[in-house]
C-alpha cells in the first residue's frame, strides 16, 4: 500500500515538473540589461509582411525617402528577422537552467538469466533532471545571450544609420544631377544662339565660316554632355528606386534643390556625441562583454559538474510494464551526481588563455576604433568649412562669368568681339555653374556624413 502511494506522489511530482518544464516562464528570469541609447531596439514588422505596404503616394522629400527606406529596404527586414533570432535565442539560454524531463523504454532479451530472472523485460524509465553548479557555464551562456541580443540591436542601430546615409547621399547626387541638365540646357540654348547669330554674320559676308563651325563644334559637345546628365538623372532615379524597395521603372518623384544650410558644429561636442551615440561604437563594447563571457564558459570545465535526478523505473514481461515474477512493483530512486575532470593535459587551461587573448584582440580593436572615429569627425569638419568657403567664391565667379559672357556677346554683335571670345566666356559660364553645383553638393554630402559620424539620425538634414 505504502509503495502505490508513493508512486503515486511521485508521479503527481513529475507531472508538476514536466508541466514546470513546458511554461518556462513561471520561473524568474533575471533581467536583461537595458541597452544604451545608441542600441535602442527597433520595432520588427511581423513575420508575414515580407513586402512594403501600398504607398499612397510616390512622391517623396529626403525625409520621406528615408523613412520609406527603412520601413521596406530587404536589409532591414533581414536584420530584424536576426533581432528575433537572437531572442528566442536568449529564451533557449535560459530555458537551458530549468529542470530537463526525459524517458526510456526498451525491450530486453536476458540469455542466461538469475535464478528467478525473466528472460524478457520491458521496461519504463522517467528522469528529472536539474543542473546544481556547472562551474558557472550554464549562467554565462544566459547572460551571453543577452548580450548577443543587445549586440543585434546595436547592429539594427548601425545598419538603420548606414542606410539612412546611403539614400541621403543618392538622394543628393539625384539633385547634383539634375543641376547638370539644367546647366547642360543653358549651355545648349546659349551656343543655339551663338550659333544663330555667328550663321547670320556669315550669310552677309561679315563672318567667316570658321566662326559657324566652332560653334556647331561646340553645340554638339555641349548636347553630348546634356545627354550623360540626362542618363545619370535617370540612373540615380533606379538606384533610389532599389532602395526604397520599389520597382526601377516606377515613375517615382523625388522633390528637393540643393541649399546652403549654415552649421558651426564645436568639435568636442560631435567627438562627444560620436563615442557616445554611434552603434558601431556600441558593438565593438559588446563584442569585449561576449568575449569575456566565452573565457568564464571557456574555464567552467576545470570545475567540477554537478546535477541531482529523480528516477522512476517501471518493468514487466509485457509491453505494459506491469510487472513480472522478479520484480511486481515500479520505484524509484533519488541522487545527486559529480563529475570532475581532474586532467585533460591542459586542453581547458589553453583553450581560456586563447579566449583571453581574444579579448585583449577585441579592446585592441575598439581604442583603434575609437581612433579612426576621431580622425573621421575631424577630417568632415575641415571638409565641411572647405566646401563653405568654395560655395562662396562659386557664387562670386558665376556671376562673374555671367557678366563677362554677357560683354562677349554685346561685343560680337557690335563686331568688336570675335566668335572664340564668346565661346570662351560660354565655356567659363558653364563651368562657374558646374563648380557651384559641386560645392553646393558637396557640403550637404559632407553633412550627412558628419551627422552619421557622430551617430545622428537625421533623415531630413535638418540643421539645429
């Protein structure tokens, strides 16, 4: 009677466990460590939304482009499809420090058995299983996990601020390309005139021919080169295109002109705001905590392992297990178990002087990190006076160059000019125009790059 209320708590209990087994949140799991705000997680769309939602409108300013773009880019699907991965990779983690529940059954054939034996035996065993002390791999494999997740984070972070400056800096190679058609137009119609006028000069015998054929000459150059600008409008309207996860024949509109946004940005504060606020930063520092995390998992074998089981046996001569001759009862049995590797020729001693010797590679790597960081504000700072300065003497000699175009021409009507004078202060136009374009672009380039190298996300280029 005793022994069928005993296998009848001790089944109640396994019940209890493996049910404990199964809801793995019943247990308190420690608490992840709040990431910083530089590895902020982003939101993940569902699972099922594997294509961009129905836009609207195709229409788009810089800052909708990149909002676009990081809502449909496959890249951020891909990385937040990781960021999901490593979660239910830090649940397995912590799964792995609850009781683990498992059973046997087996069929036996005894060729001699003891006296009073069964030559036949089925038998049933259930076990319980819950690791005591592991040398502390069990707990910094979870806390391993939750770092790899904070590092995913930080990873969505760096790609999300990688993207927004790749659209940011197509974005505005489109604008730079479409000021080239402009200038290329202009330039068309301008040696369109000249060449009117250098035609009718010889029709009436005040002009040499050579006069008609260095214009026709540089007309033609001057449509060869509106033909490439019209082609890289066209090219940076698909790269944009791809993106945004939009079809490259989608007749998508993007709006904008190239400004000068005045900013005196202080160099301390954006080296401040770079080592605090960039993700790259971030995973480098969570690359050392994972690091060491595999040295403390790397030594857990030079401690001994310890586990305790709860076993409970049943065996029969039929496939029920309901007993036999030898043995009419089930039971079961109770104990802790430990194992010491006491001597493995130092195989554990190297293999955690090899995992130290990563985290000194990984901090070794984070200070040249920090380094490069430093130089790539510094260097964007100098670049973003510079292309300051060069709008401003742009600006002085366009109009420089559309005042002395202006005299070439009254001076070739006049016929005190020659047709090589206006040309020449057509050509000089043309690249004035060029030049501005170039360092009008430039600066805004080189502030969205200065925004990226100090880890602000700012999709619209707004300047504080």
């Amino acid at each position: 009677m005793l022994s069928k209320i005993s296998s009848t708590v001790l089944l109640a209990f396994l019940l209890f466990a493996a049910g404990l087994v199964a809801s793995p949140s019943r247990v308190p799991a420690m608490p992840p460590s709040s990431p910083s705000a530089s590895t902020q997680e982003i939101p993940a769309q569902p699972s099922g939304e594997d294509s961009p939602p129905a836009l609207e409108s195709l229409t788009f300013t810089l800052e909708q482009a990149v909002q676009q773009g990081l809502r449909a880019n496959p890249r951020m699907n891909a990385v937040r499809a990781a960021l999901r991965g490593s979660e239910f990779g830090e649940k397995s983690a912590r799964a792995a420090r609850l009781p683990a529940l498992s059973a046997n059954y087996g069929f036996a054939y005894d060729d001699k058995p003891v006296t009073g034996g069964d030559r036949e035996a089925w038998t049933l065993n259930v076990n319980l299983n819950q690791p005591l002390f592991t040398g502390w791999r069990l707990l910094s494999s979870q806390q391993r996990a939750q770092l790899f997740t904070e590092q995913v984070q930080a990873e969505v972070a760096n790609i999300e601020l990688n993207l927004i400056l790749i659209i940011q800096e197509q974005f505005l190679e489109l604008l730079k390309a479409r000021e080239n058609v402009r200038s290329a137009q202009d330039s068309v119609i301008r040696l369109q005139s000249q060449l009117q006028n250098a035609q009718a000069f010889f029709d009436v015998g005040l002009r040499p021919k050579l006069d008609v054929l260095q214009a026709e000459v540089d007309l033609a150059q001057a449509e060869q080169v509106l033909l490439i600008a019209r082609n890289a409008v066209a090219t940076q309207s698909a790269r944009l295109n791809t993106l945004l996860n939009l079809d490259l024949t989608s007749p998508a509109e993007y709006v904008g002109e190239l400004v000068y946004l005045p900013y005196q940005p202080d160099l301390d504060d954006s080296l401040d705001r770079a080592f605090r606020q960039r993700p790259d930063i971030a995973l480098a520092r969570k690359a050392e905590e994972i690091a060491d995390k595999d040295v403390a998992i790397t030594a857990s074998d030079r401690y001994p392992q310890v586990s305790a089981d709860l076993d409970y046996f049943r065996r029969g001569d039929d496939p029920g297990t309901s007993g036999s001759r030898s043995r009419p009862d089930p039971w079961w049995t109770a104990g802790v178990n430990l194992r010491w590797q006491a001597f493995d020729w130092g195989r554990t001693r190297y293999a955690t002087d090899q995992a130290r010797q990563n985290v000194l590679r990984l901090r070794e790597e984070t200070a040249n990190l920090h380094l490069e960081v430093s130089f790539d504000v510094k260097s964007l700072h100098l670049k973003l006076d510079e292309a300051a300065a060069r709008i401003a003497v742009a600006q002085k000699a366009l109009e420089e160059a559309r005042e002395g175009f202006r005299i070439a021409q009254a001076r070739f009507q006049a016929q005190v000019g020659t047709n090589t004078d206006v040309l020449d202060a057509q050509a000089r136009l043309t690249r004035s125009e060029a030049d501005l374009t170039d360092a009008m672009a430039d600066y805004q380039l080189t502030l969205a790059r200065l925004f990226a190298a100090t880890g602000e996300r700012n999709p619209g280029l707004v300047v504080p």
